[in-house]
C-alpha cells in the first residue's frame, strides 16, 4: 500500500501564490518513475487518489497539485488570467522533483482540462516525459461551438467577462451515482458556473493545441469515453490519427463518460487496467513487432447498451480508424516507440467503439 509523503507542502508560484501539493509514495524501496497528475477545470488532485495507486503499484512516485484557484490553491475559483499558468506552474513542480530525482524518468498523467495543459507542456519539452491523457480537452464540440457562439462568446468575454454560464451536472461526470454524490458533496470542488472568459481562454489554448498535432512526435497514451459529453471524444481521435508520433494509444470505451476512473466499479478498472499495462509495458521495455495488433474488449455498455454505429480498427502504420458493428471498447496497438522519449520499442495504437 502506497504511503502519502509530504515532501513540500506547498511552492510559491511566479504570481505569489501558494499552490498545495499532493504526494503519494510507492511501497518499494527503489523508485522505478516519477508521475505527475494534472488534474481538470473545477476539481482538485486529492480526487485522483485511485489513479495514484495504480502509479505507486507500478514503483512510481507520484505528485501533484491543485491549480491556480482550484482546492486548496490561492486565487480566485476556477478563474486563471492565462491558461500559460498552468504550464507554467506545472513545470515548476516537476522541475522541484526532477531536481531530487534528476535520473528518473517521467510519466505525465492528465484528465480533461489537465490534458490540454499536458498537451502544451509536451509541445514546449517534447522529448521530457511520456503522456497519459485521459479524457483530454482537445477540442470542442462544434455542435456547440459555432461560428456564431464563438464569435458571441468573444464579444461577451469584453463586456461580461465574469458572467457565469450553466454548471457542470454531475449526471454527466459518471454513471456511478454514489461517485456523482461525491463530486456535488466535495467542497474543493468549484460548484459555479464556468464564466464567459474563461470558455473563450479555453477555446485559444484547444484552438493552438489542434494547429500543433501535425508536428506532434512525443509519446502518448489516450483514454476516452464515447459518451463524454464534457470533452469531445473526436479531438482525441484527431490527435491520434495526425499526430507523427512513433508511439501512440488511443483507447475509446463505449458507453463510458467524463471520468473513466470512476465509472462503476467494473467499468473503471478496465481503464485503469489498459492505463497499468501500458505504463508497465513502457517502464519494463516490452518488445513489440511494428506490424503487431492487440485487440482487447472493454464493456462499458452497462443497460444503455450498445447500438450500431462506427467503430474504430488500426490498419497497422495507417494512422486510419474504420470498422463498423457492436464493438464495446475495442483497442488495438501497433508501431515503434521513440527511444529518446520512451525508452524501449513498443508502440501501441488503440482504436475501439
């Protein structure tokens, strides 16, 4: 069992502001890795206690901390002058811990929001540490994210910056109800709605993050749900058939929401499986043949169940997802891994429905 350290409690960032911190300790004497959490918009990285075990098992030490105005950081809530911020912030933790751990390598472990600042961060270091993006925030719905809306949204960030628009329902979060009563019950959570300025620093940041995939090559592993109604499971998509990377997974669940770790017990640790094995595989330097395909079946339909639709298989080198049917999270793998950035020769690409 993996024991908390206080290591610092908390750092002082460029702004003055005191940001918490969070650790968790292997049970191993010899640290195999060091992890970094970034956690989501409106929540805290106490609430990645599941994830960090699973971290901890593989040898990892683990951190992280809440950003500018989230749990127990200073600022005001869920608000941020420029989401550079959080890369910025999230460099001087890491360099903290790289600076006692300068010989480890690093893992970057990030859900929703955390996955857009991830991806910022790999694009500014991309050859400094391997990224798992869970749920990431690559790209908005354009269903909801119009010409029209944007263009509103940027003549409202002028005049009503601070105006609150509707808040996030936990019924989306998870199908799990005892994990939704959690979130609305957690008082580090940020409960309002998200303002008007700050939707339109989010769009920016997803607006440069989907200019830079076709020049992406650092490694990555991505986990999302079909049914995610917060963080559009097509970016995710887009970031893995563009990108250039040697090494990339991506895994999509069918049925699963926002947050794959706390769907229903059975259901979570299908994603936390795929995520153990991956990392595993990556700190052990499993070999694996270029033209290898690994196809594994995660059900996630639960009593919605599953209807036809468009899934998703690799042709190996392709880049290209394409198969059809009732599949329930199919996930297949494939290429190379950068050694520079991963360390070995394993490459997994994962599609599923």
């Amino acid at each position: 069992m993996a024991a908390d350290s206080e290591e610092f409690p908390h750092f002082i960032n460029a702004n003055g502001q005191k940001i918490f911190c969070k650790y968790w300790e292997p049970s191993e004497t010899d640290i195999r890795a060091l992890a970094f959490i970034i956690h989501g918009f409106g929540e805290h990285v106490q609430r990645y206690d599941k994830v960090a075990h699973v971290l901890t098992d593989l040898g990892m030490k683990v951190c992280g901390h809440d950003h500018i105005g989230h749990g127990k950081s200073d600022g005001e809530r869920a608000v941020v002058e420029e989401i550079a911020f959080y890369v910025r912030d999230s460099f001087q933790h890491i360099d903290l811990m790289k600076k006692k751990h300068p010989d480890l390598p690093l893992y970057v472990v990030s859900h929703s929001m955390g996955g857009l600042i991830n991806i910022l961060m790999a694009n500014e270091r991309p050859k400094e540490f391997i990224n798992v993006l869970i749920s990431p925030l690559v790209m908005l719905n354009p269903k909801q994210a119009t010409p029209l809306a944007v263009w509103g949204a940027k003549l409202a960030s002028f005049c009503l910056p601070n105006k609150q628009l509707s808040k996030v329902d936990s019924k989306r979060l998870t199908r799990d109800p005892v994990q939704a009563k959690d979130y609305d019950d957690d008082p580090l959570n940020y409960h309002g709605g998200i303002r008007i300025g700050m939707v339109l620093k989010l769009y920016n940041a997803t607006q440069e993050v989907q200019r830079s995939i076709p020049s992406i090559e650092w490694p990555f592993l991505v986990l999302h749900g079909d049914d995610d109604e917060l963080c559009y499971f097509e970016g995710s998509k887009k970031l893995y058939k563009d990108a250039k990377s040697t090494i990339k997974t991506l895994k999509i669940y069918e049925g699963y929401y926002h947050e794959l770790d706390k769907e229903p017990e059975e259901y979570a640790k299908v994603v936390l499986d795929d995520m153990r094995e991956w990392i595993s595989d990556r700190l052990d330097g499993k070999p694996l043949s270029p033209d290898e395909i690994e196809t594994k079946i995660a059900d996630g339909g639960m009593e919605k169940g599953v209807d036809e639709g468009e899934g998703k298989s690799e042709e190996a080198g392709s880049g290209e997802t394409e198969d059809k049917g009732k599949s329930k999270g199919k996930a297949e793998d494939e290429g190379k891994e950068d050694a520079a950035a991963a360390g070995d020769n394993k490459t997994e690409v994962a599609g599923g429905e």
